[in-house]
C-alpha cells in the first residue's frame, strides 16, 4: 500500500485529482462506474465529486463512503478513503454491490481550512428532516454568543488563553458542564459568525447530498454507509459515532463488529447534535424505505483527547481561529497560530496519529463490512 504520509494530501486541488484518477481503479471492478461532479455556485472551480456505479447483476446492496463534510476534516477523510479503495474496495462483490464514493462534500471548507462552507454554516447542523431552520432554536446559546466570539480582533495570544479560561470556567459554573456542552454543540441559526451555525435555509451541499442518499435508497435492498469525520474523542483511538436514532446500544456494535469503542450521538454519550447527517438518513430511511436494511455510521478520529484538557482545548482553538477569520489578528504571527491550532485540532501532523487513525479506520472496515455481509 501507499506510505503513510502520501495518504494525506495537502491541498484540495491534490485530494480531488487523486480521486478522479481513482475512477480508473473503480472501473476495473465495476464497469458502470462514472465520475460525477457538482461545482459549487460562484466563480471558483470547486466541486463535490463522486463516483458511483450501479451493481452489475442486481442492485441489493450499495456501500456509500463520503469525506469532508466539515471541509478542513477531508485531509484525514481523503486518506481513510484512499485506504480504503486501495485496501477494501477489491474485496466487495461488483455483481451484487453498488458503489457511492463522495469526496468533499464541503470543497470550499477544504480548500481553506475551515470547518463551515464560506457562508460559515456547519452542514453538520443543515440536515434537517422536513423541519424548518427555527431562529430560536436552542437559545441558551446565546448566554455564550459572545464568549465564544468576542468581535475584536485577536490582539495578544496569551491574554485571549487567560480571558477564555476565566470565561469558560465563569460559564461552566453558572451553567453546568453538561448544559454548557449542550448549548455549544448542538446547533444554532442566529449568529452568522458564531460556532456550529446551522444558517438561514438549506445549503446547495446538502441538498446534494440528500438528492444522492434518496436515490440509493430507492434503488437498493440494503445500505451501508461510512462518514468520515474528527477532532473529538481519545487521540489514539477512534469512536463510531452512531445515529441517536438508531435503536440498538452501543455494546451491541462493539460486539457485532468487534470493535472496541462505540458511541452513540447524544448527550449522554458523545454530543447531542441538531441537523445531522447520518440522523436525516435514519429519518428518511425509518419514514419512507421502512422495508430496507440500513446502517450508518461516522468514524471519529480524535485529536486532543477526550481528558479535560481536551474538553477545554477544542473549543478554546475554534474561538481563536473564528475570532481570527472574522475579525483579524494583530499581525501574521498570531493569524499563523490560530491557525495552526485548529489545523491540529482536525488534521494533525504527528505520524503516529497517522499511524494508529489508519489502524483503527482498517479494523473498522473489516468489522463493519463482514457483519453487514458486504465481504
């Protein structure tokens, strides 16, 4: 297989060409395979690409794998898809088995680091099932609106390190930890150039995306669906993350697959998310292809831990990366910092994180593709 290090790009531009030539590799197996495309509305050449091919016999299983829907998190998402069709795409059965392989679905994200698509909207919180985008949803957000974006620019590292602290703990106390944790995640469409906001209206990706998981719905007797996603969790472990949806209890993955750590997306287990991608797929799936067999799930490869310190060091990057995009810093010294903090925060440069995302990504596939009868 590829070495390590060329498995994560370093452009968007670099990521896309790789998997349009990988179009050549999916036609050697699946002769039906195409290379699709959609650009993004304005003048820059970004576009979510997928290759997708109908089963050669029959269509009774499809197996869809998709990267980059907070853009900056397509490096990792690009390697572990690249893993795959190098590694686990030769073993499924073109006869019987469709394939959906959906790169970047957040380009411009991607292309410039950042987790939201240029209008700052997280299409994490964009996926909503026949719900409209309610301005007042979760208002206690807007107890630490402007904690979490102070509207000045970033002006000295350490003294923005000493406010958040003091804030944060200010917050905590006055809130709770869980409700704190609750108000921050799970979505929010009211402030534009805050965290985790979920926007106004639909975004063209999504509405991408929803077009694709509904034809492959239609068209196939089973789905199986892989998303790839980080920054939370342990560092050297990677999380499932299922649907808060899906019925059964998370030990109950951890055996079937043989898998040593699954969670479930609520607030109990991982976070509460409003406007999930994979929760649409199980709305649409429970709500309208009842009679199909369906199972999805996000691999989460964790960055700075799951330990307090990771707690209080995720958001606290997210801040002074937001803070720096919308309303600059004092020089380019602390614009390089801010940046580079969340970089690590959803790519990071260590090898032996490589290594060990990698190991647990290829312990997954197995496990997740036997018991779902795709090997």
């Amino acid at each position: 297989m590829t070495d390590i290090q060329s498995l994560f790009p370093e452009t968007y531009e670099a990521s896309r060409e790789r998997f349009r030539k990988n179009l050549s590799v999916v036609q050697s197996r699946w002769s039906k395979a195409n290379l699709f495309q959609h650009k993004l509305s304005g003048e820059e050449d970004l576009t979510i690409d997928w290759i997708y091919s109908d089963a050669a016999e029959t269509n009774q299983k499809v197996f869809i794998l998709s990267t980059g829907e907070h853009g900056v998190e397509g490096y990792v998402g690009s390697a572990m898809m690249q893993l795959f069709i190098e590694k686990h795409l030769p073993r499924l059965d073109p006869r019987t088995t469709g394939i959906l392989l959906v790169h970047a679905i957040n380009p411009w994200g991607m292309k410039y680091h950042r987790r939201g698509n240029r209008d700052n909207v997280d299409l994490n919180r964009t996926f909503l099932y026949n719900v409209e985008h309610d301005p007042d949803f979760n208002p206690a957000y807007d107890k630490i609106a402007g904690f979490l974006d102070p509207g000045k620019p970033l002006a000295n590292l350490f003294l923005a390190n000493i406010a958040y602290l003091i804030q944060l703990f200010w917050h905590i106390a006055r809130m709770g930890m869980k409700n704190f944790r609750y108000a921050l995640l799970l979505g929010q469409y009211r402030h534009h150039q805050g965290l985790y906001y979920g926007g106004k209206e639909r975004p063209e990706e999504t509405q991408v995306l929803m077009d694709l998981y509904k034809q492959t719905m239609r068209s196939y007797d089973q789905i199986l669906h892989l998303d790839m996603h980080t920054g939370y969790g342990p560092r050297y472990q990677m999380s499932l993350v299922n649907s808060a949806l899906d019925k059964n209890p998370s030990a109950h993955y951890e055996q079937r697959f043989n898998y040593p750590l699954v969670v479930a997306a609520t607030a109990d287990e991982f976070y509460a998310i409003r406007g999930d991608m994979v929760d649409y797929e199980y709305a649409l799936w429970q709500n309208e292809f009842p009679e199909k067999r369906f199972f999805a799930t996000a691999f989460e490869f964790g960055t700075l831990g799951n330990t307090l310190y990771g707690l209080f060091h995720s958001p606290r990057v997210m801040v002074h990366e937001n803070r720096a995009y919308w309303h600059g810093a004092k020089n380019e010294k602390l614009l390089a910092q801010a940046k580079h903090g969340f970089e690590e925060l959803f790519n990071p440069e260590a090898v032996d994180w490589k290594e060990k995302a990698l190991a647990d990504a290829d312990q997954a596939f197995n496990g997740i593709l036997s018991a779902e009868g795709y090997l």
